[in-house]
C-alpha cells in the first residue's frame, strides 16, 4: 500500500522521512520480542540502533529489510524508485515494488554474507540480481566501489577468490558490494564483528566517509562498539525490554545516569567482546 498523501504532508516538514515504524510487534512462539516500537528515521540522518541480547535489535532490522512480517503494526519506507518518492508499507508491497526499493538500499551483513568466489562476483551478485546488469556495465562500478573502501581495483584483486582476504579486507569488500548499489540507504548489522581493534578503527572511518559520499544517504547499524560511537556520534536509539527505551543524540545517551542506560554503556565493551568470539 502507498501511502501518498501522508508523504504530502511530510514533505512540508523537516527532515524528511526515510523509514516510519508505527505501533510494531513480533513474537516467536511465547517469546514477544518487539512491543510497540514506534520510531522515524529521517533522510540523511546516522542512526545507530543498540540494546543489550534479546532487545530486538536485528529483529527491528529484519522488519526494516523486509525480512519479517509485524504480527501488528507496519514498517514504511520511502519508494525511491517513484518519482513520487511515496511511503510504501512493506508487508503489503508486491514484490516488484520490493524490487524497486532494495534497488535503492545497500546491506552490510553481521558475518559480510560473502560467498565463495572471487572478489568480482561477490561485488556483482546484487548487481546483476537486482539492477539487471551485464558484466560490462558491473566490472566498471565494481572498480569504482573497492577504489572507494581503499580496495585494490586492478584484475588481480579482482579475480582473487575472497577466502583469501584477511577480515579487515573481507568486511571492505562486504561495505564495497553495499556501494556498488549507490544506495539511498545502507543498512549495517554489527559492522565491526570480528575485527581487531586497528580493523574496527578502519571500518569508523569508513562508514562515516561512505555515509558523505552521497548527498541525503541514510545509515543505519546495529552495534554494540561504543568506540563506533564515539567516533561517528550517531543519533542513538535503545531497545529495551522490546521498545524504544531512549532516542536521541550521543552526547546525552553517554551522560545519561539512567539506570537501564548506564549499565548497558559500560557493558558494551563486554558484549561486543562476545560478538567477535
């Protein structure tokens, strides 16, 4: 469903919406994982989505890709493939107008999704899937993108197969692939899993430097790296017990004395200490 004359009115307001979760729930079996979350995440914006195991987090991901669909509620994002740039619900969107919005998203993967292959049909795998191009028109933009993650972009690299690469390199050639859509939106599951910490450092810079490359790009990760956050100072928001417990700018989810808030800050160095193991 296109929801037009909502968009209408948005467009009178700033920032404009990229993604609109009203009212979403979600339960596996007993378990009610989401309750209620409602949240907006404006066009150009860096949002960083955190919260301790089981706050929902790549499940509230999974909703945003499309992945899942709400037991209630809806997940709305921007059609940027219309000229009209509509909010489309997309638990009710056919699936070529699902076609035509992940033409306009990139996604970095939790473990980089990189298959066995060379460092080329990694990069081409979406191109070809989901922009229908021929290896003439994706040899071309897949230089362009390794050159933009600091990747070699001559044939050697390319041909590589990918199990070669060490684990900074092979999260670079995940973010390149999530590049070489252009995409309006990049979406990034616990980026820096993984990585030692020179690695990680790396992929801060990266992901801030990739989020400028395009004027109105949107970010968005999942993340328990409180360095991350201090590096890029997103826009925070907390899961908690399946909601939105906090919502707003670094600087106060790192003052916050919250008793939900605080403990979980000082614990993100452990938590994401288990994620790279």
């Amino acid at each position: 469903m296109i929801y037009t004359e909502r968009l209408s009115s948005l467009r009178c307001r700033v920032p404009q919406t990229e993604i609109l979760v009203e009212g979403l729930h979600k339960s596996f079996g007993k378990n009610h994982v989401l309750r209620g979350i409602e949240l907006e995440i404006h066009r150009g914006e860096i949002v960083a989505i955190v919260g301790g195991s089981g706050s929902g987090k790549t499940v509230l991901l999974n909703h945003m890709l499309g992945q899942l669909a709400p037991d209630r509620g809806r997940v709305l994002v921007v059609n940027h493939e219309d000229p009209e740039e509509p909010l489309v619900d997309l638990a009710e969107a056919g699936e070529f107008v699902r076609e035509d919005i992940r033409r306009h998203w990139g996604v970095v993967f939790q473990r980089n999704a990189l298959f066995s292959g060379s460092v080329l049909e990694n990069i081409a795998l979406w191109l070809h899937e989901v922009k229908r191009l021929e290896e003439s028109e994706i040899v071309p933009i897949a230089r362009r993108a390794l050159e933009a993650v600091g990747l070699p972009p001559d044939d050697s690299f390319l041909n590589m197969p990918q199990e070669k690469l060490s684990g900074g390199m092979a999260k670079r050639l995940a973010v390149a692939r999530a590049l070489a859509m252009d995409p309006m939106v990049v979406f990034y599951d616990e980026p820096t899993t993984g990585l030692d910490p020179v690695s990680a450092g790396q992929i801060h810079n990266l992901i801030h430097e990739t989020h400028t490359m395009r004027s109105g790009r949107t970010t968005v990760i999942i993340t328990h790296d409180k360095d991350l956050l201090g590096r890029l100072r997103p826009r925070v928001v907390m899961l908690y017990q399946g909601k939105v417990y906090f919502d707003g700018p670094f600087r106060d989810f790192e003052a916050s004395d919250s008793p939900i808030i605080r403990p979980y800050f000082e614990m993100m160095p452990v938590l994401q200490q288990r994620e790279l193991n």
